[in-house]
C-alpha cells in the first residue's frame, strides 16, 4: 500500500465554483484520497471569499495560486498577474483566509519579470495575513516553465 504525503488538485477558477459550474465540482470531487490540498485562482476578493467557503469544506489544505503563467489566466489578472499588484494580491489573500474553515497556503513565482522580483514582499504580506505555508516557484512569469532565464 501506497501512503500519500499529500495530494494536491489542479486549481480551480473561483469565478466557476461561485457559478456552480458542475465540471469545475466533478474536478474536486472525484479526488478521495487524503490529506488533500486543493488550489483556487482569481483575483477578485469577493469571488476567491466565497470560492473559500466551499473549496475548504472540501480539503484540509486550501492554497491560492499567484503562479500561473498562462495567457488566458493573467489575461484576466489572475495567477502570477497578482504579482504585479500586490495590493489586490493582500486583499484576496485577506478574503481568503477570512473564509477558508482550513489552513491557508500561497503558491507564488520570484515576480512577474527581472524588473519585478515580489517574492520578499508578497511572502511578508502573505505572513501577515496569516498564510501558513508559501510554495515558491522559483521562475518569473516572464520565463514560464523554462531551464533558463
Ligand atoms: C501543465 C502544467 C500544469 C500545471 N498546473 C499547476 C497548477 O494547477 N497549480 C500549480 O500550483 N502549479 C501548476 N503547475 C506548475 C508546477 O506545479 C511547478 O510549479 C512547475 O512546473 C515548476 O516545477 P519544475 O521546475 O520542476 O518545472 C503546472 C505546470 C504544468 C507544466
């Protein structure tokens, strides 16, 4: 028999979990192993608020994730975007934290470019917020999933 450390999902959109959308439900339910940490995007502090209440129920981890560099996320200034607005970044933080019935942890890159290195910053704000743990990616956005920089 296998024994997991920990499991993680695969982030979910926030926007989707405050619109019920059943697919986005599928994703985090036909997840039955344990301890499991489940990840949320968005940058809107209301939304990742509400996502909070249901996905914590859920899990025994909630993460945020401010490290996907995908064009149709940052596009929408979610995932590493939030690097680049570190006030919004403490204000879903702050939501997040305030809603989730679990621990909350925080996946961040170094920042969004060389000329924009946050990892400092949004780590101290995150303590401040009352994250518990901060899973660094240590890349920017700039340089997504390469070997070098
Ligand atoms: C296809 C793909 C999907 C990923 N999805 C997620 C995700 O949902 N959440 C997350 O935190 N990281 C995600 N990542 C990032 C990885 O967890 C990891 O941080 C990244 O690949 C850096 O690890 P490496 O240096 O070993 O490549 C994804 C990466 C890839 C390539």
């Amino acid at each position: 028999m296998e024994i997991l450390g920990l499991v993680c999902n695969e982030m979910v959109s926030s926007k989707a979990i405050c619109y019920e959308d059943q697919k986005t439900f599928e994703m985090l339910k036909t997840i039955d192993e344990k301890p499991i940490s489940m990840q949320i995007f968005g940058s809107e502090p209301e939304s990742m608020g509400k996502a909070a209440v249901v996905v914590s129920k859920l899990c025994d981890i909630l993460d945020i994730n401010m490290g996907c560099p995908a064009p149709k996320v940052v596009k929408n200034g979610d995932g590493s975007k939030l690097l680049t607005d570190l006030d919004l970044a403490r204000a879903v933080i702050r939501e997040v934290v305030k809603n989730s019935s679990k621990p909350v942890t925080l996946k961040i890159r170094k920042g969004w470019s060389n000329e924009n290195i946050v990892h400092k910053e949004i780590s101290k704000i995150a303590e401040e917020e009352g994250v518990k743990a901060i899973i660094v990616h240590g890349r920017t956005r700039q340089e997504f999933y390469s070997r070098t920089s």
